[in-house]
C-alpha cells in the first residue's frame, strides 16, 4: 500500500472533481484516482476517498456518478479475496444506493456500466444484485459474467475456466468437451483451484470494467454480435494427395538443415536424413520422428471449440483489446481490408498462426487456393482449416523459425495472432522478412497496449492461456522497431482505438 497525499487533499481533489469542466473532467478524475490507487494497489488514502465518494454521490450529475462508481469498483476489486476490508465495508454499506441508483438507468447511460462494475464485487448479496440485474435487464452475456462474478467457490464440486467471451456461450458444450473439463478440473491442487477461481472471477469483472471505461469516455458499447464463419468448401477427390504441397516445395527448408524437402505419400523428408509427418493434408514440421501416431491423437481431440473461437471468442477479444466497443473494426471490415491490401509477388502467400482458418479461406479466395499455405504451432486447429479448405496445405511450425528459404515467399498476413506468441513475436516480425521476397506484402493485425493505466489493467484482469499472469500487449514504438529491423516498410496503417493494423513492403 503506498502513501500519496493527505486527507486535507483528498476532499479537495473530490471537489475539484466535482466541479471541473467538461474538458476538464477525465484529466481531474485520474488526479482523483492517483491518490487512492496505484496500478491495483491502495494507497494509505483509499478509505477517505470512499467515504468522499460515498458522502458526493448524490450531490454530482450522472457522469460523474459513473466515474465515481468505476472508481470504487476499483477500490474494491484491490481488496479482493478479502470481501471485509475496510473499503469493501464503506462502499458495501450503500449497497441498496448503488441499486436504486442502476434501477433508475439504461444501456445506453454510462452509469449503468459503471455500477454493473461495481455491482460485480458484492458475492455476499448475490441475490439482490442478480434480482436488480433481471429489472434492468441486461444483456445475456452480461447476466452470465455477473453471475458468475457473483459466485462462490465449491471446492468439491469447482466450475472453472470458460468464462471468455462469456460463461453462457459455454451452455452448449458438447458432453465430450464437458468430460474433458472435468478431467482437466480432476488434475487441479486445491491451490491451484483456489487459483484459477480467482483469475475466472478476476477475468470476468475485468471485462465489466473494461466496457464500463469505454462507455463513461466514448458512449454506451453495441451489443455483441458473433462473427460469421466463412462456408466449408466440398472436398476434393484428393484431398491427402502430396501433390498439394508441390507449389510450395521451391521455398519449404527442413527446420534442421534448411535442405530442400520431398514428399511422398505421408511423410516429407530432407537429404538430411529427416523425415516429417504429413496427415489429413497437415506436414508436421515440429516431429521429426517421422511417424503421424502423435499428429493423429492431437487431431483426435479436436472438436468444437475453433468454430467456438472464431465465431463468438474472437470478436469479443477484437472488442476489449482493441476498445472496439462500437464494432468500428468489423468481420467485413476486416476481410475488406485483406482484399485490398495483401499484394504477392511470386511465390507462396503465408497465412502465419493461421488458426482454424478464417483468414486462410479469404486469402484463398483472394490468390488462388493452389498459392496458399496455412502455418501454426498447434495441429488441433489446422484440422479445422483443412476441413474448412482441404485445397490448401497446412503446415505444424513455430513463428519464431519459419521454414521457408530467404526471400522465397511472396506475401504474409499475420492476422489476429501476433499477441498470442508475444515473446515471440520479434522473431517471428525478423523470420517474415527473411522470408519475403523483395516487393512481397507483410499484412499485420495486433494489439496495441493502453496508454490508460487504469484500461491497461483491465486489460490485464484477464488471464489466457498464452497471458497466464495477465494479457499485455505490444508498444508502438516496439512494433515498429521489429519491422524497420526486419527492412518491412510501412505503407499503409489503420489505427483505430488500440487496434494496429498495418501492411508493409520488404524493401530490396
């Protein structure tokens, strides 16, 4: 807990708040929360600035109530596990205030948000926040986050994990995918349980206070909207044929050697001696065993969870991260964007952390299926892209060590993927103009971090499995670095909220 100010100061800064002028207003109320916070931490000052925004909250316009909610909402959530503290108790004190208050409100008022925040941190009155929830009637995947934010821990019997986008879009596993938590669960410590319920919890009211921020600033969010999967294409006779990776021969390298591979029906191999396995149209470049048992159980477990992903995770990660609460930046917005700028010279187009496919499908549409490469790390996922474009050659690899000979290939796009790898990702931006052929197109879709330290911690409330001590995303500064380094001149640049989307050209 650190010390700035004195109370003396506190009803001043409060006052100041209370008062200041419309341009003025936000520059005043981070004043205001410096004193009583610091990056998730209280300061020795946060219970006067409580009773302050208890004692004001009536005497300010609906603004400003909304600032001063997400500001308690913050004071609380530092105080999380312990649901007695002494600011939990002040605040806890006006609960039926805060509930009055988000009765008399809407959607489309940022003080809804703003206590819905809040509202987030009271489990010992789950149920007359739930029963104030269902009069507002919100949304049902902010019902679902509330309730779960709401919840307590049953260490017997614990629900853990699923709760991004929303716990609800999880209603309709299949039993399979239900079995494999259960069995995932039965692995788990009760430290570790007691772990992973808190980041679940800590996720979910992250989210809230993310929206929240977004809606005191800028206006009240759009309702979420899923994407639409791009149609699976009939398969081909020949879909396992090796000839599909005859286009690509010229530019794959071994990973060992950098030989030139061939390929035979299941398995690649290099004058190294190397053999690599090829299964269902998938070349596993990280199994240098040359059998496919090993692909074959990774691609059984497979189900669906990448459709899950695209459709309803995906756009809901594209909304916080990049404060996309408006949908600014969407699904035709984005395929748009790829048409127009992903220009090849020779050679193959690469779809780096191509997922299940989404972006591999409009690049196919876009350059010929025959031109196409799909490259990720996990198999799992390239199942679904084969199912979904059997025309196109997958391949198991690391961005960090591309297997392709230097200036072999003629574009890449990186779409939505560099934040899942970040200490990869200066590799991975160095590999892909290695790679590129001089005049190729390197097409990029990231994540830019918070300059707001107080978004920039919701943000990194959330926890994922490539962020498991929170989501952090990448400097400006730090992206651009990696692509001067890597000769990629940018030529075109869209940077809407903390959205970085840019193409650049390999210079000669």
């Amino acid at each position: 807990m650190t010390v700035t100010g004195t109370p003396n100061t506190i009803t001043e800064l409060v006052g100041q708040f209370a008062t200041a002028s419309p341009d003025r207003l936000d520059a005043s109320y981070h004043q205001l929360v410096r004193a009583a916070w610091d990056n998730g931490e209280l300061t020795l000052l946060a219970s006067p600035v409580a009773e302050e925004i208890v004692s004001r909250l009536e005497r300010v316009d609906d603004l400003r109530k909304a600032y001063l909610a997400e500001l308690a909402g913050l004071l609380v959530q530092a105080e999380v596990p312990d649901t007695g503290g002494p600011v939990t108790t002040v605040l806890r004190a006006e609960l039926d205030r805060f509930l009055a208050l988000w009765r008399g409100t809407n959607r489309q008022q940022p003080l809804y948000w703003a206590l819905l925040y809040l509202l987030s941190h009271f489990p010992g009155d789950r149920d007359r926040v739930l029963a104030t929830a269902r009069e507002v009637g919100l949304d049902p995947d902010d019902q679902s986050r509330l309730e779960r934010s709401l919840d307590e821990l049953d260490p017997e019997a614990p629900v853990l994990g699923r709760v991004f986008p929303y716990p609800a879009a999880y209603d309709e596993m299949s039993s399979s995918e239900k079995d494999f938590d259960n069995t995932w669960i039965r692995t788990l410590s009760r430290i570790q349980i007691v772990s992973q319920w808190h980041n679940d919890i800590e996720s979910v009211r992250g989210h809230a206070g993310a929206k929240a921020f977004y809606a005191i600033r800028h206006g009240a969010p759009t309702p979420v909207t899923p994407d639409d999967q791009p149609p699976r294409v009939a398969e081909p006779p020949d879909a396992d044929d090796p000839a599909l990776f005859g286009p690509h021969l010229t530019a794959l390298r071994c990973p060992r050697c950098r030989g030139k591979l061939t390929v035979r029906q299941g398995a690649a191999e290099c004058s190294c001696g190397t053999g690599f396995p090829i299964t269902k149209g998938i070349l596993n470049l990280l199994d240098s065993t040359g059998g496919s048992g090993d692909l074959l159980s990774q691609l059984a477990t497979i189900s669906t969870m990448s459709y899950f992903y695209e459709v309803y995770a995906r756009p809901a990660f594209r909304r916080l991260c990049g404060m996309n609460w408006e949908d600014q930046v969407d699904h035709e917005w984005e395929q748009a964007y790829i048409a127009e700028h992903v220009r090849p010279v020779d050679g193959p187009v690469l779809d780096l952390a191509a997922g299940s496919g989404m972006w591999t499908n409009t690049l196919a549409e876009l350059v010929g299926a025959d031109r196409v490469i799909g490259l990720d790390i996990a198999p799992g996922p390239l199942a679904s892209l084969r199912d979904r474009r059997p025309d196109v050659a997958a391949v198991v690899a690391s961005a960090g060590s591309l297997p392709f000979d230097d200036a072999s290939v003629g574009a890449v796009v990186c779409w939505d993927a560099l934040q899942a790898f970040p200490e990869v990702a200066p590799a991975a931006i160095a590999e892909v103009g290695r790679c590129l052929r001089p005049g190729g197109s390197f097409t990029l879709y990231t994540f830019e971090n918070a300059e707001n330290e107080i978004y920039r911690h919701f943000l990194r409330s959330n926890r994922f499995p490539n962020h498991k001590d929170g989501l952090t995303l990448f400097d400006r500064a730090d992206l651009e670095a990696w692509l001067a380094h890597a000769r990629l001149e940018v030529v075109d640049a869209q940077l809407p909220g903390q959205q970085y989307i840019i193409t650049a050209v390999k210079q000669g």
